[in-house]
C-alpha cells in the first residue's frame, strides 16, 4: 500500500512539472482530447481508489507475539530442578536461588544424581546448595568417602566432558561436589536437549529422530513461522514455545508405530504438509525427499551425542 501511494504521488508530482513548462502543457491538451487517454486516466484513478478502500477496509493483520526464548527456557530450568526435589532425587537448599539457575548446570543435575546413586552403595539425598555460576551439590553421612569420591569424578568427567571442571571438598562427614561449566554459552539446540529428552522417555519414542526434525524444521528457533499459519519449533498449527516438543513427541510415537518406514514417519513431519498419512507422496516431491534424507543423516548424529533411551549402566 505504501509503495502505491508513493508511485501515485511521484505521478503526481511529475504531471506538475510538465505542467509548469508550455510544451508540457501543449502535449497534455492534445493527449486530452483522446478517449483512450481519458479512459486509461480514469481507470488508473478508480484503480489507486479501490486499493485504498481495500486496505482501509481491510487492515493488515497485527504482527504475529513473539516467545522470550530465554524466559522460556529459564522457566523450563526451574521446573526441572523443582521436578527433582518433588521426586525426591534432591534437596534444595532455602539458600539457593533457582530463578537464575544455569541451565549447563541444571540440565546435568539428571546425570549427577544418577552417576551419585551408582557410585555410592546406601546414598542420601544430596543438598542442592547453589546453581548458577557453580554447581554445589552437599552429600552427608560418609566418613569413609574418598575412594568413591574418585570414582564419581571419573564417572562424571566420562559423561559431562571437558567442558566441565569437577572437584569434591570433604569436611569430616560432609562432601561438597563443585562443578563448573568452562564452555561457551548453551545455543537453542543444547537447550532443546533435556525438554526433548524428556518427553520422549514419557512417550517412550526415539528422541534423536525428535531432535533432527526440529532441526531441520525450524532451526530450534520458538518464532519460526512456517506455511498455512504454522509456527514454532515444529512448524505446527498448535502449540507455544516448548509445548510443541510434548506434542511432537505424542505425534511421533504414533508415526513411527503407524508408518512402514522410518523415512516415510519422518516425511509426515515435513512444514506444510497436507496429506501426512499418504506415504507415497514426498517421494515424488524432490524438495520433500530431500527433507527427508537430511533429517535422517543426522538422527545418527544425535544419537552419538547422547540422545538416546539407554539405561546406565552401574560405575565399578
């Protein structure tokens, strides 16, 4: 509408200019006194003013909200956490502030609990003390606690990696786990990990198939807006911000028991697609098929980082 008005008004201003010269306005005289000029002139204005009408009768759509991703995620975190304590995996400490939890320190909380219950024959529930620039976990009621001190760092460097740095301080009956992540800041796609995960052990389906569709949907982006008025992680019609990863996990499980293929499940995902249950179809769309085949290059990728539904086994 703008760029109408803003070559009507160029239009204008151009007649004028002719206007103020005498040839310029001889021209016009004669041009004028054609029917077809005048027909053409005429039309042109009816056409400016139907436009006009239709847009001030029909005004654009507001721009669609947009999600605070890190909000969130933030929020996600602290669930997380509380989740834990209601289980009783954990105590939080009335210390601790879980409003500014760091999610590359909650989301292995799940890890260390575990990899804590392995090592230690009769463990206690550990103290969660603090969880933002460092983790600090308290464990009471060991004398005797080096030896399996050690074998839960090792057990914990083996999972976590280098990025983070693991340390026990032992005072009498009280041991401190101190944990700090020295890596880069956590991008959308390391923050998908744990919400995922999760949804897909409630739903018992593949996470790494789960993860490699966001992937190549919407780039692990909340706002992405897709075709048909879809938007979101998984480009659906349905669902905000992380809402979309419990209801593709639901989805998924079902595609997968329903589908004769792995790749013909994953088809059924692609952006905009109509008839999701006509399996035949993507495989004569080149666009589709080659959706397909990226999404499933890199479920092996996510499976090798950790994406999977495999018990652990106990630290010796």
């Amino acid at each position: 509408m703008k760029l109408i008005l803003l070559w009507a008004g160029l239009a204008f201003i151009w007649l004028i200019c002719i206007c103020m010269t005498k040839k310029g306005r001889a021209v016009i005289r004669i041009l004028w006194r054609s029917i077809k000029v005048k027909l053409a002139i005429i039309a042109c204005a009816l056409a400016v003013a139907a436009i006009t009408t239709a847009y001030a009768t029909h005004p654009e759509e507001p721009p669609r909200p947009t999600i605070d991703e890190q909000f969130e995620y933030q929020k996600y975190t602290t669930s997380a956490i509380q989740k834990l304590c209601d289980q009783g995996e954990l105590i939080i400490d009335m210390n601790c502030n879980l409003d500014s939890a760091a999610a590359e320190l909650a989301y292995i909380l799940p890890t260390v609990i575990n990899n804590y219950n392995l090592v230690v024959t009769r463990p206690t529930t550990p103290i969660l003390e603090k969880i933002k620039d460092t983790l600090q976990i308290k464990m009471i009621g060991y004398k005797k606690f080096k030896n399996r001190g050690i074998r839960l760092i090792k057990a914990l460097q083996r999972d976590l990696g280098i990025r983070y740095d693991i340390d026990i301080i032992s005072e009498d009956t009280d041991h401190t786990l101190i944990i700090t992540y020295n890596g880069k800041r956590w991008d959308s796609e390391h923050l998908c990990n744990l919400p995922v995960l999760e949804a897909c052990i409630r739903e018992r389906t593949d996470p790494a198939v789960l993860m490699s569709i966001i992937h190549h949907t919407s780039g692990f982006q909340m706002n992405y807006q897709g075709k048909n008025n879809t938007s979101g992680l998984l480009a659906l019609d349905s669902g905000k911000g992380l809402e979309q990863i419990d209801i593709g996990a639901r989805r998924l499980k079902k595609v997968l028991a329903s589908s004769p293929t792995l790749a013909d499940a994953v088809a059924q995902f692609y952006p905009g697609t109509e008839h999701r249950n006509r399996f035949e179809n993507w495989r004569k769309d080149p666009q589709k098929h080659y959706w397909v085949g990226q999404v499933l290059t890199d479920i092996q990728y996510y499976r090798s980082n950790g994406m999977t539904l495999k018990p652990r086994k106990r630290v010796e």
